[in-house]
C-alpha cells in the first residue's frame, strides 16, 4: 500500500484503501503481517492506520517517520480468533506531509489460520475403523484362549 505526495506548497493528506472480503467455515486466527516499508523524501508529517475487521476498528497513528518504518518492518500484528462466515477487512491508511515529501509505502500480507483440524478424508477414516475393530476381535480372541 503506498502514498506519494502531489501537491505544491502547502501539506496535503492522502488515504489509500484496501478491502477484503473471504468465505471460511472453520474459526480460525487472523493477523496482518507487515513486511517492510519505503519512504522518500522528508516531508513526512504524520499518519495512521484504520484495520476494520468485521466493523471492529483498529487504529494505529504515527507521529514520525521513525515510528512509522518501526511498525511497518517486520511485525506480525494477531487479531486473535474470527468465528466462520463471512469476514470482512477493510484497511485505510492516510499520510499528511509537506512539499519536501515524496511518500511513503508498506508491503503486508494476510494470514487466516483455521484452529479446527479438517475432518478426516472418507478412505482414512474407514482404516482407521476397520483396524479399531480387527483389534477388538483379536483382544477377544485371546481373552478367549486365555480362559478355556
């Protein structure tokens, strides 16, 4: 996501967007991975950012360039566990800077992890059946052969 700076003479605010929008069935635990961050210039003035997930926001605002590039190099933020359905993401992030500034952008990736192991597939499910049973009868069997 990324913001570059067009204006003359006096600090303007650009907003940048995304939104996502993912079908699950299972609960699952959802974080934003931030993966590094570039900047130009030096006009930097501030910015935050809004992560709206499911209407819940998140805000996170900066201050300087410094704190910006330490949040947005390599940092995992977990949002703890969505129920299944449909889950929307919806992430707005502004910057505000001068003429001297060129911009500002960060690369992220989302991460969806469903707690839920699937369920088993149809032919692994009947060995492991059929092999509880064989068991079963050779327990008897030799039980059996034990008493008489």
């Amino acid at each position: 996501m990324s913001i570059g700076y067009g204006g003359l003479g006096e600090p303007l605010t650009y907003q940048a967007s995304a939104e996502f929008q993912y079908a699950h069935n299972l609960m699952g635990d959802f974080s934003i991975n931030f993966l590094s961050s570039v900047s130009s210039g030096n006009g930097f003035d501030s910015s935050a950012l809004d992560v709206y997930i499911n209407g819940v926001d998140h805000h996170y605002a900066f201050a300087t360039l410094a704190d910006a590039q330490a949040f947005f190099n390599n940092q995992t933020l977990d949002y703890g566990v969505i129920g299944g359905g449909v889950s929307d993401v919806y992430m707005q992030y502004s910057l505000t800077s001068d003429p001297l500034g060129d911009g500002f952008a960060f690369n992220y990736g989302l991460d969806y992890s469903p707690l839920a192991s699937p369920a088993p597939e149809a032919g692994k499910g009947m060995l492991g059946s059929i092999l509880l049973v064989l068991l079963g009868a050779a327990s008897r069997l030799r039980h059996a052969a034990a008493r008489g």
